[in-house]
C-alpha cells in the first residue's frame, strides 16, 4: 500500500484511484487499529494501519487467505522530535506524527482483481490519487509476501 490524509469522515463521493477504479472509503478512520510502523531510508515515516471489520474478523479468525470484502487503509505521517517531550524527559528522545504524507488502500476482491492476487489498490495526497504510474509499482512490491495473500503487515492482538 503507498499516499496526505483525508478528513476524517472519508471521501467516498471523491475521485477514484487510476487502474483499480479504488476511492477513499467514507468513514476509514474510524476502522480498527491492527497494526503500526516506523519506515526509515527513502520513506521516513510513522505508518497505523487500519482494517475494516471484515479484514480484522479474518486476521482473528486465523484465515490465510483474506476474503472479499476486506480493506486495509495505511495512513502515513511526517515525524518530528517533541520539544514538549524533553522538556519532559530531560533528553532528546521523542517523536511524534508530523504532517500526513499520504494514505493508501488494499481492497479484496478476488474476482474484480483477478490479475493482481486478488487486490486492487490506491494512493492519495491531499484527498488526490497517485497516478497510473505510481500505482502501478505496487503489486510487484507486494509479490514477495503472496504467501500471506500479499500482506506485509501482521495482526498481534
């Protein structure tokens, strides 16, 4: 999954993604919480990643492969230190999420992504989706991990 967040009531009316036609979902941020993430080198930045009930019931369920239906939302931020924080602690040693950078969606839909392991996807900046030749790098990433139905991220309850 790879793009600045939306408000949060989702922009379900707004423009769809290139290639698999994937527009925000209206009301993604109040989806649960499986999982976050610090990514360092070129992408630098603090990542949550939320999964509508249909994706959270197959992760408790234990299922392998996810089923039609699921979504994942990947919500990006700048980091920066916290000044207020060590003054707190007394020493550099905190971050927190600066500006978002992006937000990026997985949808399952086995027969409508037949191609693509059964996932279509999509990447918005400022409410906007990446373009075709943007989303069409993130398949290929995604190939490595096809035996956990093209997944990287693990749920740990």
């Amino acid at each position: 999954m790879v793009a600045s967040t939306a408000p949060a009531s989702g922009q379900a009316d707004g423009e769809a993604a290139p290639i698999y036609g994937v527009k925000i979902p209206a009301g993604y941020r109040d989806w649960r919480l499986i999982s976050v993430a610090h990514e360092a080198g070129n992408l630098n930045d603090f990542r949550a990643v939320l999964g509508n009930d249909v994706a959270v019931a197959a992760y408790r369920d234990g299922k392998l492969l996810f089923p039609d239906g699921a979504i994942f939302a990947r919500l990006a931020w700048s980091y920066v230190p916290s000044e207020e924080n060590y003054r707190v602690f007394g020493r550099a040693q905190s971050f927190v999420a600066g500006a978002p950078t992006n937000v990026q969606f997985m949808v399952k839909d086995s027969t409508k992504y037949a191609s693509r392991g059964g996932w279509g996807g999509a990447q918005f900046k400022d409410g906007k989706p990446a373009d075709e030749a943007l989303l069409k790098t993130c398949f290929p990433c995604h190939v490595p991990v096809k035996a956990r139905d093209y997944v990287f991220t693990r749920y740990a309850p």
